[in-house]
C-alpha cells in the first residue's frame, strides 16, 4: 500500500462543533505530517510528529489538536473553529530523517472543510 | 525559518516547448528540495527532487538543477504536453535538529500549456 487516506474528503461545520480529521498511511512511516492549504496558496506546515510524538508545532492556535495513537495514525481533533480556518486540510508521511537523510513526503487526498 | 522564493506566478508556453520554473532558499542548512505538482482539486504530487548533494537530477522531460552556492534551484520540463498544465510548487526542507521536519513551499506557479 503506497498511499496515505484521509477522511472525511468534505466536512461542514459551526464554530462551536467538535470534530476530527482522520489520516491514515501503510507505509511503515514513522513522521507524520499536517498542512493547511487555502485557496490558490501553498500548503502551510502545521504539525510534525515523529515516532509517535510531537516535534513541530507552527504555533497553530489551540482549537487544533493533534494526535498520533499510533504509527500509521494521524488525528487533527478540530473545535470552536472560525470561519478563516476553512481550508484544505492535507496530511503527509515519510520516512524519518536518518544520519541526515530526508525522505519523500507523500501527501493524502485531502480534507476540504468549511466552517459556517 | 526558511523562505522559499518561487518564479514566476504564472507561465504559459505553446505545446511542445519547453518551461523553467525558478526558486530560491534562505536557510543554507536545507538540503532536500522536492517539486510538487497539482492539480485543481487533488492532492500536491511529487515529481521530481533533488538533494544538496547533487548538481542536476532527470527523469525523462523533467529535469531539476541547484546551485547551493547561489541557493538556488529550477525546474525544466521539456516537450511540454496539455496534461503538464496544473500548478507547480517548489519547497525546501529546513533542518530542524530533530527527526523530521516539514516542507516551507514557494508559492507556486501556474503553468498553462497552449495547445
């Protein structure tokens, strides 16, 4: 299996709703990635995990979670969102830096959400 | 952080000619540069990247070049065909100091090819 999935591909919802993005890989990866994407703009960082843990934030507010509860995982646990959050919502994988080495990130399909 | 300068925004060449999508970096510690493509709607694709080092990379009409000394890098796409049409983003992989880290993207270019 060589993709990542995402689910849900659409999602709408009110500000004061609670809801998860889910990701998923069988890559055997061990980093794990989460961007936002706008309309007509490049994808923007959001998390990093590595091995299960948390190891980049970009400062992203509070009403994003994220959770990895295992390797093949990725959560984005989504709650009190704006309407500016509206985005698509894009996740990635790879192998894990070693003795310097980067590896290919492959993105999933994405999550588009709308916040109403 | 990194700064990824992409150029230009937007490109349209003539079917069967060739495309050069230039960028630059800041951080002098990076040392992946992959290229995405993208469709509208779907998700950014890799096709290409090359790492610091080395000079030049193929693969069949594309080809990608850097330059650390200039921090530079572009994209060649020759014999462009219709489907080549989407929006190209290049990004760089600043180093962290830990095990992984993310990509810092340039803001794309739209690349139109006329049939």
């Amino acid at each position: 299996d060589t993709e990542v999935t995402q689910t849900p591909k659409h999602l709408v919802m009110g500000m004061t709703n609670k809801k998860s993005l889910k990701c998923e890989q069988h890559m055997g990866h061990r980093a794990m990635y989460w961007y936002k994407q706008k309309a007509k703009k490049p994808p923007e960082l959001m998390f990093v995990y590595s091995y299960e843990k948390l190891s980049i934030n970009e400062s992203v507010p509070s009403r994003f979670s994220p959770e990895c509860p295992n390797s093949s995982l990725l959560n984005l646990h989504l709650h009190a969102l704006q309407p500016e959050d509206s985005a698509l919502y894009l996740c990635a994988s790879s192998q894990d830096r070693n003795l310097g080495m980067v590896y290919e990130q492959y993105f999933g399909p994405g999550t588009r959400l709308t916040v109403t | 952080g990194e700064n990824v300068e992409q150029h230009p925004s937007t490109l349209s060449v003539q079917e069967g000619d060739s495309a050069v999508i230039k960028c630059t970096y800041s951080d002098s510690a990076s040392n992946y540069f992959p290229w995405y493509k993208q469709e509208l709607g779907k998700r950014p694709q890799l096709i290409i990247d090359i790492r610091s080092n080395v000079g030049e990379k193929k693969d069949q009409r594309i080809a990608v070049t850097l330059n650390k000394t200039a921090k530079h890098f572009s994209l060649h796409i020759t014999e462009t065909q219709p489907e080549d049409s989407a929006v190209y983003f290049c990004a760089a992989t600043p180093f962290s100091g830990g095990g992984a880290d993310g990509l810092t993207f340039g803001k794309g270019t739209h690349l139109i090819i006329q049939p």
